[in-house]
C-alpha cells in the first residue's frame, strides 16, 4: 500500500491531515534506526511475537521500494500510527515515546479484554477482532499518555446487562519519573476505532488470516470477563 494511500485513510477515520500520518510514518522509521544503529539507551523496537508472520517490526516500517514498493498493509503499521498520533511529542522524540507505549505491560498480566501482554498488541486486537463490534460496540475508548505512564482501555463486560465499565490498564515503560502533575492524554473514541476497523477487515490488501490468527493466540491468554 502507497504511504500516501494510507497516510489518507488514517486522516479521513482520525479527522486528521494526511500529511501528519506521512510525517509520523518518517519520524517513526527515522527514529527506530537511528536507536538501532547508535544503540540509544532506554530505546528498543516494541515487541513483537515471534509467531506474528515470522516478522518483526522493523521489517514492517522497512517496507518495500520500486514501482510496487510502500507501506506494509498491516494492522501492526496502523496501531503504531494511531499511537504515535496520540503521543504528545516533537518530532524528534516522537519515535522513542509511540515504541514505549506500544511496549506498555498490561498491570494483570494479560489485557482482560484481549488477551495481551502489551497494549500495542491489544490495540492490533481492537483494530482487527470483529467480536468487539458485533452484535455491539464493546470498547468505549482508548487512551494513553507518556507523561503519565499508562495506556487504558475503556471496555463494556460480557453480560449485556451489566452496565459497568471496566478498565484495562498498562504501564509505560520508560515512564518520566516522578511523574508529572500535567500531562497530555490522547484519546481514540469508539466512533474512531470502528471506523479503523472496518477500514482494515474491508480493505483487500490487509491479511484479514493474520487477523485471525491474532485473534487466535490472544485468545488463548483472555481472562474471562462477567
């Protein structure tokens, strides 16, 4: 997929210009090699399961060059866009801080909702299981802030009776400390996160099996919600 191509789904679903995906996309390529060959403190790809596709992220923000070339189509790439879209940052630190929350750990272990160690894999799990949007939406909102050290997602219970929100937790590794008294949340709406969705399970060009398989594999960590 064209980054342009994508760079413009993302801002049309996020009411964002496209423009600022392209940039985000630069910066995080930019940055993750600078870390990799300077070998920068504190700084490290996020992790990715080595089941996923045998891929690693770095192989994904490569891409690919010529006439054929562009951005992986790959539910990984969009969730590292999303969060870097939401990290409160300049451009030359934008990189470090997006790989530090999608390297959030979940503070039970494992996301109650999806079955996650880190939140950037919940995220990749919100964007691509159809389960948390039919019959009806079950995430109410996604939020995170490096500042403040944490991700959270905001989510109904199983039991469509119950009314209680319920939240899933994860700590930012890396995290300014002591924590600042101010800090920056960015947050994604459920309007945003469906939209998302249904941008990557319709769109050809995304593996929807890889989706399966996410689907799979995390649900077999998922800790039962009542």
């Amino acid at each position: 997929m064209k980054l342009k191509t994508l760079a413009s789904h993302l801002a049309n679903h996020l009411d964002r210009s496209p423009s600022t995906f392209v940039e985000l996309y630069r910066a995080l390529r930019e940055g993750l090699f600078a870390a990799l060959a300077d070998g920068v403190d504190g700084f490290s790809p996020p992790p990715v399961p080595a089941d996923f596709l045998d891929r690693d992220m770095t192989a994904l923000l490569i891409g690919r060059s010529g006439p054929q070339g562009g951005v992986a189509a790959d539910p990984y790439v969009v969730a590292l866009l999303v969060i870097a879209s939401l990290v409160d940052s300049p451009r030359v630190d934008v990189a470090r801080r997006a790989f530090d929350v999608f390297a959030a750990t979940s503070d039970s272990g494992v996301c109650p909702l999806t079955g996650a160690r880190y939140f950037g894999e919940a995220l990749v799990a919100a964007l691509t299981n159809r389960d948390l949007f039919f019959p009806a939406d079950r995430i109410a909102l996604v939020e995170l802030s490096h500042d403040a050290g944490h991700a959270m997602i905001s989510y109904d219970g199983d039991n469509p009776d119950d009314d209680q929100c319920r939240m899933s937790r994860f700590v930012v590794p890396n995290r300014p400390w002591p924590p600042k008294t101010s800090f920056f949340s960015g947050k994604l709406t459920f309007v945003g996160l469906r939209r998302l969705h249904e941008f990557i399970r319709g769109n050809p060009e995304f593996n929807t099996e890889a989706a399966d398989e996410i689907k799979l594999r995390l649900n077999a960590n998922k800790v039962t919600t009542t």
